[in-house]
C-alpha cells in the first residue's frame, strides 16, 4: 500500500526559525544604522571623498585653465615639484612655522591655564580674556595685526621708539616675516587651546593634588607626577590639531603677507593656492596637495605611534 502523503509540510524547527528571526533582526538593525549615516556619508562624500578623488585625479593629468585635464601627465607633476626649489622653499618655510607656533601655543596656553586654574575670586574675568580670541575670525585678527605691524603707525614700532629701537617693516622683511606671521598665528590659536586645556585641569581629581601635599612634594613636584600625566591626553590632543593646524595655514598668510616677501612666508597651503588660482596650473597645485596630504597623514601616524606611549588615559 501506498503511504498517505499529507498535503501539510512539517513545521520548521525552532533553531532554523531562531535563526532566521536573528538574521532579519540584524538586518533591521543595520538599515537602521545605514538611514542614521546617510546624512554623514553624504556631507563627507561630497566635501571630503570626492574632492579628494578629484585632487588625486587631475594629479596625473595636465589641465587647461578651467581646470579640464588636457593630456595625461603621469608623475611627471610630483618628479617636477622634487625637483623644484620654490616647492623645497615652501616645505622649508612650513616646517619652520609649525616649529615656531606649535610649541609656543601650547607652552603659553598650559602656563595661563595653570594661572587661572585656582578657584578664586576674580579668576573668571581673566578666563574670558584669555579665551577671547577664539571668537574672532582669522581676517579680523588679521587685520588688527596687520595695523600692529605697520612700519609707521604700527604700535610695536611705536613702542620700538619709545625705548631708542629704531622701526622695523615686519611684514615687509623675508627676515622677519615669517616670525611676525607666526607670532600673530600663537595669539589667535592661544584661545581655543588655553580652553581646552583648562577643561582638561578641572578634571583633575582635587585629592591627588591634596594626597601629594600631605606626602610633601612641592608645586613643581606636583606639575610633573600629578599634573602633566593626568592631562596628558589633552595635551597630545592639542599638540596634534595645532600641528594640522599650522601645516594647513593660509588665511593669515593671506591677509598679511601674501606669501611674500620673496617666498618668506609662502607656506605649503598658500603655493597650492597660487599655483591653481593665480597660475592656474591645477595639475601641480594638485600633487602638491597630494603631497601635503600624505605629509599630514604621515605626522599623525608618527604621533599616535610614538607620542601616544607618554600618554596616560587612567
């Protein structure tokens, strides 16, 4: 006899249904997570990704005014910058900049925020003074040097005089130039940075400071084992987006110098300007960003890989 075959299939087993549930949970999840992002992918594929793609595609190709590539060029554009000494006289001249502002910015910022750290009566007004500058652009702080800086009315000059210095065209000399920018560079990013290392005090736990009291230790005992290691990680932060910072400089530059006199201050980011919108050469002036781009990246990697091991997270 022929078995009977039931026209019902036979319920699936719990572990297959389990698992099927899991699946579409975490397929659930991750659309959910994907709508979230859009906004982000969006904003970094159109102001990060594609220019990016962009710079390092017309990097291998010659281009015509409009910046439309003409004729493939190949690397012939980065052996020409390496063997180009305006381009060795731009690195030579950012290094030097990120040598003068980036130790000083965070030495004078971690000295004021030292100062205005103590909880006592009057500290909040000389906070707001020295975080001020945060709030003024790039061109207003720039012009008020420029003004500062100016070989006839300028105030440092005027102060020069008052003391039998003779006047000094600061921004007129290659061999000050880039010292007077620089200096007017440590002014404005001393705001932000005396911020945030100030925040970085006042997480501090007060009973260390009053365990290493009891124990003996002086001030500057305390700064050395209580304070710096504990901010440590604010202080590897700062350093390294004021390193960034000082490598990508060009509004400054812009408003006061313009790169000159004789190349003096005609960093890295101001020679990608120049040769793409003043030359219009936007083949070059796109391996030269290419360049700085794996400079930047090549000075974080170095940071996190060496730097970290002297910061102390606990």
């Amino acid at each position: 006899m022929n078995e009977r075959i039931s026209p019902f299939s036979p319920p699936t087993p719990w572990s297959v249904r389990t698992k099927r549930t899991a699946r579409q949970a975490a397929m659930k999840s991750w659309l959910e997570g994907m709508v979230y992002l859009v906004p982000s992918l969006l904003l970094f594929g159109v102001f990060l990704f594609y220019p990016l793609g962009r710079t390092m595609y017309l990097s291998v190709f010659h281009t015509d005014y409009q910046g439309q590539p003409t004729e493939f060029a190949g690397l012939a554009h980065f052996v020409a910058l390496l063997q180009d000494a305006s381009f060795w006289h731009s690195l030579k001249a950012t290094i030097l900049f990120a040598v003068l502002t980036v130790p000083t910015t965070v030495v004078i910022s971690f000295g004021l925020a030292l100062l205005v750290h103590e909880r006592r009566k009057g500290m909040g007004i000389f906070r707001t003074i020295f975080a001020s500058t945060m709030g003024m652009s790039v061109g207003v702080a720039s012009v008020i040097w420029m003004f500062m800086y100016n070989p006839a009315i300028g105030i440092i000059n005027r102060l020069l005089s008052a003391i039998g210095g003779s006047p000094v065209s600061w921004l007129l000399d290659p061999d000050t130039a880039l010292y007077a920018v620089a200096a007017a560079t440590i002014w404005m990013n001393i705001g932000l940075t005396f911020l945030l290392l100030l925040a970085g005090l006042q997480n501090i736990d007060p009973s260390l400071y009053e365990s290493a009291r009891i124990t003996g230790m002086s001030y500057w005992r305390q700064l050395w084992t209580v304070t710096v290691p504990l901010l440590s990680p604010t202080l590897f932060f700062v350093t390294t987006v004021s390193l960034i910072q000082a490598l990508q400089t060009f509004g400054q530059i812009d408003f006061l110098t313009k790169g000159g006199p004789v190349e003096a201050t005609n960093v890295f980011v101001y020679a990608i300007y120049r040769e793409a919108f003043v030359n219009y050469q936007f083949g070059s002036a796109s391996a030269q960003a290419i360049v700085l781009f794996l400079i930047i990246a090549l000075v974080t990697f170095l940071q996190f890989r060496f730097a970290e091991r002297k910061v102390h997270y606990q």
